[in-house]
C-alpha cells in the first residue's frame, strides 16, 4: 500500500479500486447469502410437501381464498333473491286481490242477470220480441255461467 503523502492521483485511484472491490465483496456476499437462504427454504417446503397434512393444509387455504372471493358475490347474489322475493310475494297479493274483485264483479252481474230475468218473466213488460229474445238471452248467459 503506497504511502499517503496529500490527495494524489494514485490515493485517489487506490480509493476508488478499494471502494470497488468492497462494492463486489458485499454483492458476492449477498448472492451467497441470498443462494443460501433459498436452498434453505426449498429445503423446508421440501420438508413440509412431505408431512401427512399438507394436502389438507394446501386445500383448506384453497377452500378459504374462493370462500373469500365468493363471499361478497354470494351476499350479492343472497340480497337479489330477497328483493326478488318481495317482489314475488307482492305480485301474488296483488293477483290474489284481482281474482277476488273478478270474482265478486262475477257474481254481481250473475246476481243483476238474474233479477233481470225474473223482472223479464214476472214484470209487466208486454209480450214484445225483443223482450222474449232478451230474456232468452239472458237464460242463456245465465245457464253457460253455472
């Protein structure tokens, strides 16, 4: 190692050769390490891969990350089925409240038809042909209904 007389160019040459060197001393230490770290870890997983339980452990970290996955679709998924389920159930309401006024509708015109039968029979309207094709008519229409 040469003498340090001031800052010449050979100091400052061998500085930087020396800079250089610990830069390739500290990556090749690094590499070494980092190879070693890795055969080590290949070594465990190697180890672990040959354990009875590793299948089950490997599956029950599958079955949670689609567990997570599908969790928010199935919520999803669960409140689309209850709205449609309002839905269904409102429309069946209003369905049944339809048939029940058809139904009643039906029996009062069923009701005034008859009355009307029996106003064209026993009344006083004369003995006219248009009321005898009414009335008949109407007998007709009552009888389909029944």
């Amino acid at each position: 190692m040469p003498t340090v007389e001031g800052f010449t160019p050979d100091v400052l040459w061998t500085t930087v050769y020396g800079m250089l060197a610990l830069c390739i001393l500290f990556i090749v230490v690094f590499r070494v390490y980092d190879a070693i770290h890795t055969i080590i870890e290949r070594h465990r997983q190697k180890k672990e891969s040959e354990t009875p339980d590793f299948a089950e452990k490997i599956s029950r970290q599958v079955v949670a990350e689609i567990t997570n996955q599908l969790e928010p679709r199935l919520a999803e998924i669960e409140r689309n089925l209850e709205r449609d389920k309002r839905r269904l159930e409102n429309h069946e309401m209003l369905i049944t409240e339809v048939t029940e006024s058809q139904r009643n509708l039906h029996d009062g015109v069923v009701a005034m038809c008859k009355f009307m039968l029996v106003l064209s029979n026993y009344g006083n309207l004369g003995n006219n042909e248009k009321i005898k094709e009414a009335t008949a008519d109407l007998t007709k229409y009552l009888a389909e209904q029944m």
